[in-house]
C-alpha cells in the first residue's frame, strides 16, 4: 500500500478523531468511589432531614446503613433500579435499609402524584413496598391512560396486594396523603436542589451522608461499606 | 464535488457516527455518564425495549448502539479501503457497498426514530444525531453512486468511440 496523498488526509482526519474522543469521552469515565455531589459537601445536611418518623423504610430498621433514593413512578431508571436495590437491601442481612422519598422533577409524568397517593394510601394499611413494587409494573400501561382508567388500575393492584378497598379508596380520596407527598418534594428541591429521579444518598454509621450518583456506584458505596452483598 | 471528496466525507461522517454510537454503548455499560439535559429524553430512550437489538426480541440481549459501531466502522473501513487503492474494480465494489450499508441504516435509523416519536414519546438526542449523520450519509454515498454511473457511461462512451 503506498502512502499517497489520499491516505494521508485520512490518516489526519483519524487522528483529529482520536483526539477529539480522547479529549471529551474519556474525561468522563467513570472512577470506581462514588463521587460526591458538590452541594452537599457545602450543604449541612443531617440524617434527620433525610429520614423523618413517617419516612417509608424498607429492611431492618435499626440498620447502621441507610440507602435513600428519591423516586418517581412514572420514571423509567427509577423502575429499572428498582428490583436491584430491592435486592441489595435483601442481601445485607440487615445491615443495610432503604428510605424512599417521592420526586417528580419532571412536569410530562402526568400520573406521578396519582401513583404517589396510591402508594401512601397503601401505606395506611402498611403495605407501602407492596404497593411501590406494584405501581412500577404498571408504568407503561399508564403512560396514555386518563386518569380515571389509571384509578381503575390502582383498584386492581390494591385488590391484587390484598389492600381493605373501601379503607384504601377513602383514603386516597382524603387530603392527608398530600402532605407527605408535597414535604418529599420541597426537601428535595429546596434543601437537596435535586433536578432528576433517581437520586441517591447514603447514610453511614457515623451519620456522614454521601450522595451516590447511580446504581454501580451504589454498588462500589456497599462494598466499600463492607455491608454483605 | 469530486468522488474522492464525497468518500472524505462519509469517512468524517463515519467516525463522528461512530463515537456518538460509542459512548452510547459505554453509557449502557455505565462506563460513562449519559449526559441527558432537561429533558431526561435518552433515559427514557435508553430504557426502553427499542435499546436492545432495535426493539427485535431475539436480538434483545445486544444494545442497540452496538450495532450503530459494527455500521459506522464498517462504513469508515469502506471509505479507508478506497482512499488506499487505486484498483478501480474494488473502488466500485466498496462504492456500492456504502451505499447498501447506508441504506439499510437509514431504514433501521428511521424504524428507530418512528419509535421514539410514537411509541417511547421521548427523543434521545444521540439518537437523532446519528439519524442525520446516516441520512446524510446517504445522501453523499447515492452522490457517489450517481458520479460513478456517470463516470462508467463515459467511459464506455469513449471505449466505444475508440473501437
């Protein structure tokens, strides 16, 4: 093959190609630490602020690690990470539980408050993971749906997770299911600035928190925790 | 416009296809963060069944931006093989196989595209950016192709006018 003119304007194209991938591309790898968000180093956050006494909590309570994730029904990474984090927290035999927030940073997920309410009402009758882990199979069969066919799904899966339907159904009618849902957003708007779901934080036995910004980060955070996986 | 200067196109088109393919598929591995904006569009994109093996059940193990790396770099080998020969049979070859590679990319692009729009209800901007390099692409290699007729007509004008 020899080196004409034309192979050498490739070879400069290539190599402007290369750079410019090595420039923007790998500056992005991700590290194998969890990288903490900026604003909350600056922020002087307490476990408090991230766990109250009506906080949903998934696993052992008295767990030295708390994992809490802000979430959405109508978000599809939300639902995506969901079986896993279900699972992280089965497998670390009680060392680890999860704290659940609701967000909806985002104006489209027009059902996010229906789904929310419905799970707090399932929360009165202390089945608020059944019904978490309900809602998200439904996600895309809601997507189009008006509101009043998406009630009738919320009905069917209290019926399905064995809810008292007359309780749940007044219940979601009542205006005490607003508050949790509102005090969930302001705090992850106005103290946390949070602009996506899922978000992470993880709490440590010392109280440190320590956002986490996805699922294999999340993984790195328990093991480097040394919490049983 | 020359075939010499469409082909150093479709080869920059290519290499930009192929790295936008490239970091989706290393953001699928969560080797890189997928820089959505706003709009959250490529999450939504990114986590729907049309994100693996196009939406195709039995592809459904394999991202679908793998396949947007093996069409870029096939179609970047093409151009390199033609700017390193001077062979016109293989010239001609590699010519027509661009534009059947671009072409079925270009449907597979807009099957995609049709899905985002009408099925996810969510644009993927990487995914939109590799939709106009291909169709761009398309439209330079059906340049070429034309030019290359054109070329063979003449040819075959002057051979006969020799004979």
């Amino acid at each position: 093959m020899k080196l004409t003119s034309e192979i050498k304007i490739f070879a400069v194209i290539l190599v402007v190609a290369v750079a410019l991938v090595a420039f923007t591309v790998l500056p992005t790898l991700r590290s194998n630490n969890p990288t903490p968000i900026k604003h909350i180093e600056d922020t002087p956050l307490k476990k408090s602020d991230l766990i109250q006494a009506d906080t949903h909590i998934k696993g052992n309570k008295d767990a030295p690690f708390t994992l809490v994730v802000f979430s959405d029904f109508q978000c599809p990474m939300c639902k995506d990470v969901s079986p896993q984090l279900n699972k992280i927290v089965e497998n670390s035999k009680g060392q680890l539980n999860m704290a659940y927030h609701h967000f909806k940073p985002r104006p489209d997920h027009i059902h996010s408050q229906q789904l929310s309410r419905a799970s707090e009402a399932a929360a009165v009758q202390g089945k608020f993971w059944e019904m978490h882990d309900e809602l998200f199979k439904i996600q895309d069969l809601v997507k189009e749906e008006p509101d009043d066919k998406v009630d009738i799904l919320i009905s069917q899966l209290a019926k399905d997770i064995k809810l008292d339907l007359l309780k749940f159904q007044a219940t979601l009618k009542s205006k005490n299911i607003d508050d949790p849902f509102l005090a969930d957003n302001v705090l992850a708007i106005q103290q946390l600035k949070l602009g996506q779901t899922p978000s992470f934080f993880g709490i440590e036995k010392s109280g440190k928190i320590q956002a986490i910004n996805n699922l294999a980060d999340i993984r790195t955070w328990v093991k480097r925790e040394g919490i049983p996986e | 416009m020359t075939r010499a200067l469409a082909n150093r196109i479709m080869f920059i088109l290519s290499l930009a296809g192929f790295c936008d393919s490239l970091y989706l598929t290393m953001a699928h591995a969560q080797l890189v963060e997928l820089k959505c904006g706003p709009s959250h569009g490529c999450e939504e994109v990114a986590h729907s069944a049309a994100a693996m093996g196009m939406g195709i059940p039995f592809l459904s193990n394999i991202p679908t931006a793998a396949f947007g790396i093996l069409m870029y770099l096939a179609l970047a080998a093409g151009a390199f093989l033609r700017a390193a020969t001077d062979n016109e049979v293989i010239h001609d070859r590699v010519s027509k196989f661009q534009w059947a590679i671009s072409l079925v990319s270009v449907l597979a692009s807009g099957y995609l595209t049709y899905l985002e729009a009408y099925v996810i209800h969510a644009w993927c901007r990487y995914c939109v950016v590799s939709a106009i390099i291909i169709l761009i692409h398309f439209i330079f290699a059906s340049i070429d192709r034309s030019m290359a007729r054109k070329s063979n007509i003449s040819a075959s004008i002057v051979e006969g006018e020799i004979s």
